[in-house]
C-alpha cells in the first residue's frame, strides 16, 4: 500500500500585525514618554531636593542642563543661577520648560531644541546638572572630560545616573566592571557617589547621583590622544600588551599616524620595521606583559609619553579644524531647531 506524505495546507492563516505598545505617560503632567529614547523624567521632588544641594550653586554661576523635561529640575535651578542653559530633542518638552519659566517670571533661561551630543556646550558654565537620559550617559561624560582638557573647565557635574552605569564608573582598577570610562574619569576629575534614587515608574527605576570635579591641576595631557590609546588597550583588557599591539588593523593604524607625523615634522622614519619599534617601546617600559584592567594612571601615562616621543601617535596628527565641536550655539542660526533663541552676549562671553 502507497503512504501518500502529509502535505500542510497552503491556506495558511495570515500573520496576525504586532499590537502597537501604548506609550508611556508622565505620571505628573500625562506627556507621552519615547521609549527608543529610554526617556525617564524626573518628578520626585526628594530626589531634585538631593540634586540641588549636592550641586551647590552659586548666585554667579552659569547652570548647563541636558535633558529639562517637564522642567522640575529647571525650576529648582532657576531662582540659584545666574544663567541656566538647557538642551532637548524635543520641542514639546522645551515649549513646556520656557512655559513654566516665563509663568515663574524667570527670565535666565535659555532652552535649545536639538541633541545634545551634537549641538556644542556653552562656552563657558560653571555647574552641569543633569537627569542624564540613559542612552546617552557614557557619550554627554566623554564631552565634559573632553572640555577639561581643552583649558575651559567646570567646576561641578551632579548627573543622575542608572545604578549599574554608575557602578562601572566608580569601579576601580583590577574590578570586574573597570573600563574606559571610568579610567577617563579618574584621570581627569575626582568622583563621588552622593545617594541613590528609585523612582516607581511602569517599573522601579534605580539610579545613583554621583558628583564629578574636575582635577586641579588638570593633567597635561591632550584628551584625543589619551583616548585614542586607552580605546586600543581596551578593545581586549584582558589581553597582554605585547598581543594587543601585534593586532595588523591597531599596527597600520599607527604606522599612518607615524608616517604623518615624520612627514609633518620632517623626522627621518626609523630604518627598523615598524612592528619591532612598537614592541621596542614596551620593551624599555616593562610592559609587555602588562594588561589594561589591572594597570593604573601613572603606567599608562608613562606608556603614552614613551611611544609620543618615539613619534607613534594614537590620535590622527592632522585634524585641523575637524576638533572645532564645541564652538558657541550662536553658529547654528538664530531661533530655530538647534540653535538657542535671542542668544544673549553673555552666553558668548559670561
């Protein structure tokens, strides 16, 4: 007898369309919230309570804020500063912040729409305070350690941070959750962990105040080129050194840099291959055993300086105009999307 095989009907029934998530609302003022953009506005007054004074603001000092919302932090900042400048990706939110201003008769507001890591900082600010949006946490921490290098410094930054990003960043040396950043930060700016903040939202969210100082003296040391070197080592921390730097994309990286800069300068290339003189530079510092998670400031400092005056740079030799990021907002126009409306002199020059 002949077994005819199961044939699965064609009439398939169609895929059924996923259900659109309702968005999420703000429990004070029923704005919808983005969740793409891992949006969690601040509303417990306790919490913008513990902001404030940790950030200890001046009558003189110029505030930069990321991120207002709804402005309940904005309105606690306003009546202490001089100046508070502040910046969203969305209108509906600005339009609601400079609304609640003007009806407090506030009048040292200025409020940009547009993204705040491609829009520049103010040129000069004394405190940053920030309900940080999550996603871009890491990034807005880079710009502000990049500012100390460049000779414009703050003096605070209080910044609310998820409880598992700031635990990484106040990790230390040989720690599990020691990366880049946190070395970064430890080289430029001494932080603290002021408290802890849960706020009941769809679901508890638990986040950290921490509060960053920037170090007297700042480090000589140029930012692009100490990060450029710290991203190599910790593309593999756990990797020697002597293997990290025998990678062919890190060792053509470096040989372009090298050729560059001998160009520039008019420095005869050395006759030796160029692998073995990135070696020989280990070599002289002992440290081609060494790994990135457990080494301190100091070593790679010195590892910096030895392969900078051998001629190997980490960082492009020729950027020119290309670091021209945090010029004033005025450059983007006047009064529209991305540029601060009515800019004021002493946003230029405060």
């Amino acid at each position: 007898m002949c077994l005819r095989p199961c044939v699965r009907s064609s009439r398939a029934l169609p895929l059924r369309k996923p259900t659109p998530l309702a968005p999420k609302l703000h429990p004070a003022t029923g704005l919808p919230l983005s969740r793409t953009r891992g949006q969690h506005l601040l509303h417990n007054q306790g919490v913008i309570y513990k902001i404030v004074e940790a950030a200890d603001i001046q009558a003189s000092d110029a505030v930069y804020e990321v991120g207002c919302g709804t402005g309940e932090l904005t309105m606690r900042l306003l009546p202490l500063a001089r100046k508070v400048y502040t910046v969203d990706t969305e209108l509906r939110m600005v339009e609601e912040t400079k609304s609640r201003a003007q009806s407090g008769g506030f009048q040292n507001l200025e409020a940009l729409v547009g993204d705040a890591l491609r829009v520049p900082m103010p040129r000069r600010f004394d405190v940053c305070v920030s309900n940080l949006p999550y996603k871009i946490s890491a990034p807005i921490i880079f710009r502000l350690l990049r500012r100390i290098s460049e000779g414009h410094p703050w003096r605070a930054a209080v910044l609310m941070l998820q409880r598992e990003f700031a635990d990484r960043l106040l990790s230390d040396p040989g720690e599990k959750g020691f990366s880049r950043l946190a070395l970064n930060v430890r080289l430029f700016a001494k932080a603290f962990r002021r408290c802890a903040a849960n706020q009941n939202f769809v679901k508890e969210i638990h986040s950290t105040v921490i509060r960053l100082e920037p170090r007297v003296p700042a480090p000589e040391v140029d930012f692009n080129e100490w990060d450029a070197l710290i991203r190599v080592i910790f593309s593999r921390r756990r990797k020697t050194l002597r293997a990290q730097f025998k990678k062919l994309s890190t060792l053509a990286m470096l040989e372009q840099n090298y050729k560059m800069w001998c160009s520039l300068s008019g420095t005869k290339p050395s006759a030796i291959p160029f692998p073995e003189l990135v070696s020989s530079v280990l070599k002289e510092e002992s440290m081609l055993r060494e790994r990135a998670f457990a080494m301190d400031l100091d070593d790679l400092h010195l590892l910096l300086k030895a392969f900078n005056r051998r001629g190997i740079h980490f960082a492009s030799v020729h950027q020119g105009a290309a670091e021209a990021e945090d010029l004033d907002f005025a450059t983007s126009g006047s009064g529209g999307v991305g540029s601060f409306p009515q800019l004021t002199s002493d946003f230029l020059y405060p």
